[in-house]
C-alpha cells in the first residue's frame, strides 16, 4: 500500500435483526394455526359423535327401567359416546375391528383366564349368544390374555363354548383403549352399543348376563 492510499472500510455489516424476529413471528403464526386446526378438528369430532350418538343417550333412559336385579350395575350413559373401534384377532389370527359389527347391538366383554369373575361369567355370555346373537345382535367376547395363547382356547373348548366367537388381543390394547375412554375400571369390562357404535352403558365386573333381567334389557335396546 503507497503513501497515498487508505484502507478500504469494511463493508457496513447488515443486521439481521428483522429477519429473525420476521422468522420467529412466522414460526408462531404456524404454530398457533396448528393448535387452532386441532382444536377446530377436535370439535368437529366431538360435533359429529354428538349428532351421530344423541338418539343412543335417549335410548339409555328408556331402557333405565329396565337395569335392575342382575344388570343393576350397569351405568348407564348420559352423554353421547362413541365407543373406540377396538382391533383385536379372532381364532385364526385375522385382523378383526369392532366396525364391523356396526348395525348390530353389540355386548363387548374383556375376559382373561387369570380372572376367576371373568370366567364364572363366560357360560352366561354363551347362553345370552344363544337366545339372542342373530341378525341383530352380538357378544363380542375379547380375551386379554398375554400369555399362552392357547389358554384360553382350551378354556373354551373345556367350557363347551360353541356359540360365542372367539376373539383375542394378546397385547391387550382394546383393554388400554378403553380405560382411556373411562371404560375399563377392571376385569371384567363389558360395554353394551347401539347399532350405530355409540354407548348405551357400561359394567365393570361381571353379571348374569343369561337371566331375565339381562335380556329384557338388551332385548328393549334391540328394539331402536
């Protein structure tokens, strides 16, 4: 550099200030879209089981009368609920969902061979199968075994169980699925839905599901 020349001066540095408060005021505007589409989702949901379950909580109080003597423990619900489309297998292994009893009344039972009251019960759900599965109703009977598979199978074979289906979630998700909805407080768990899927009641520990009692319940819930 001669005498006469004088450094040249850096180039003034931009700031990049804006841009990143310009990113981040962007980055809270997805966010709180997100959260507002959720939520809107959210109401949807809660919007259409509302219109699609409402006739299900008028039949629960129609039927009310009716849960008495053995049923008497049924809770019976006061809100529209759609029971969750449980996956679970049947005897050969086949992916099987709850949907697809839809335009049925359908009894859910969870049952496990290491529960005493699930057991005793097992007889009465194959007779209720038998005076009243048809056309127009089902006991879904799930076991929750996650152990032995053959277990319950022989379970069933000794019991003489020929008329309820066997179906099986060795994981017991259907179990976990349910105590999320406030369903399953313990074994056995048994959820009894329209033909649309929504609840008309739940029980938490078993019942005579073959008496009178029971199928006259059932029975007047067959009849919406």
């Amino acid at each position: 550099m001669t005498e006469n020349q004088t450094p040249e001066k850096p180039a003034p540095t931009q700031s990049r200030t804006p841009i990143v408060v310009g990113a981040v005021v962007v980055a809270i505007a997805a966010g709180a879209f997100a959260v507002y589409g959720m939520r809107g989702t959210q109401s949807n949901v809660r919007a259409d089981t509302a219109a699609s379950c409402a006739k299900t909580v008028d039949l629960a109080k129609k039927i009310m009368p009716l849960v008495k003597g053995e049923v008497a423990s049924l809770t019976v619900n006061a809100t529209p609920f759609k029971v969750p489309d449980l996956a679970f297998e049947d005897f050969s292994g086949k992916a099987r969902k709850l949907s697809e009893w839809q335009g049925k009344t359908v009894l859910v039972n969870l049952w496990a061979t290491w529960c005493v009251p699930c057991r005793k019960e097992m007889p009465a759900l194959e007779a209720l199968q038998t005076k009243l599965g048809g056309p127009k109703f089902e006991v879904v009977a799930i076991n929750i075994d996650t152990t032995n598979p053959e277990k319950p199978k022989a379970f069933y074979k000794d019991t003489n169980l020929t008329k309820l289906g066997y179906f099986t979630d060795s994981k017991a998700k259907v179990f976990q699925d349910l105590k999320s909805a406030g369903r399953a407080l313990g074994m056995p768990t048994t959820v009894l839905m329209d033909n649309n899927g929504c609840e008309i009641g739940f029980m938490a520990g078993p019942a005579e599901w073959a008496s009178d009692d029971a199928v006259k319940m059932i029975t007047a819930a067959m009849a919406n």
